[in-house]
C-alpha cells in the first residue's frame, strides 16, 4: 500500500470514529485527494463531495470565492483557500474540508509565487487552518506532495490537532 493510500485509510478511520464526513476543494491537485479517498472501500460513509475548480471562474461559481480576491491576492492565496474551504463545507454540509491551491508547474510560476508554491487550508466546524508550502520536484511530484500534505492535515485536524504542524 503506497503513503496516499495509507493516509486515506488513516483518516477513514478517523471519520468513522467520530461519525463524520470531509469535502475537498481542489485547484492544482485535480481530484486527487478526493481520488485518494475513494480509492478506500466503504469511503461512502465519510466522504461527502469533491469540488475540482480548476478556473477562478468555477471557484466562484461552486465555492462562492468572492471574485474581486483573484485580482486582489490571487488564485494561490491565503484568502482564496479559506474561501473554497468554507464553500466546499456549506455547499456539502460536511463537517471538515480541505482546500488546496497551487502552481504544480512546469510553469506559471512568478518570484513571489515560485513552481512549487501551494496554500492549503483545514477546516472543522469554526476552525479554519491555513499553510503556505513550498515543495520540491516536477508537477507530479508538488501535487502528490500536495495530496500527501492535505490528507495527513486532515487526519490531525480529526484528532484534535492543528494540522498544519508535523
């Protein structure tokens, strides 16, 4: 069994436990984590909905992300998965989300916002938790490390932990 799967299955747990279910809310990822999570049998129970909103237009359309914050912050923000992380738990009514935004490369990097750059944000009920990462590697490479980051985010978020530490 490969680490995502692991991490899939860790949280599945998790949610089972506390009789719970997650959304995503992908850009730079693509579905992955919410491929990841339903490749776990019995996934149904505590999975709720995956939104893959590629285009800023999307994220406003399924998230609600305001518009004027793309010409604000832009796509890869704080501000922006915040917002898709909200959207993706009032729009599923699930308990906990995540939400990731990226530049997963090869290009569309800046000097601020260099390939590899990824904000993530957790959320349970109120709670709201957001990072700024910085992976190495190829597009593949930044998004597993994206779908790995947010999946073990989530598991801690579900014990009671901040997941961004670790």
């Amino acid at each position: 069994m490969d680490a995502i799967t692991q991490l899939a299955t860790q949280l599945g747990q998790a949610l089972r436990a506390l009789d719970a279910q997650v959304s995503t809310a992908e850009s730079c990822t693509g579905g992955g984590i919410a491929e990841a999570i339903t490749r776990i049998a019995g996934s149904s129970a505590w999975f709720e909905a995956g939104y893959v909103t590629y285009s800023n237009a999307q994220k406003t359309r399924q998230l609600d992300v305001p518009p004027t914050l793309f010409t604000s912050v832009g796509a890869v923000s704080c501000e922006v998965v915040e917002a898709m992380a909200r959207g993706a738990q009032a729009k599923s009514a699930a308990r906990f989300s995540v939400a990731v935004s990226g530049v997963a490369g090869p290009d569309g990097g800046t000097a601020l916002k260099p390939v590899g750059t990824v904000w993530l944000a957790w959320a349970d009920g109120e709670q709201l938790f957001t990072r700024k990462r910085l992976f190495a590697g190829d597009r593949e490479a930044v998004r597993r490390q994206t779908v790995e980051s947010a999946l073990a985010g989530l598991i801690r978020l579900a014990a009671g932990e901040i997941p961004d530490q670790g």
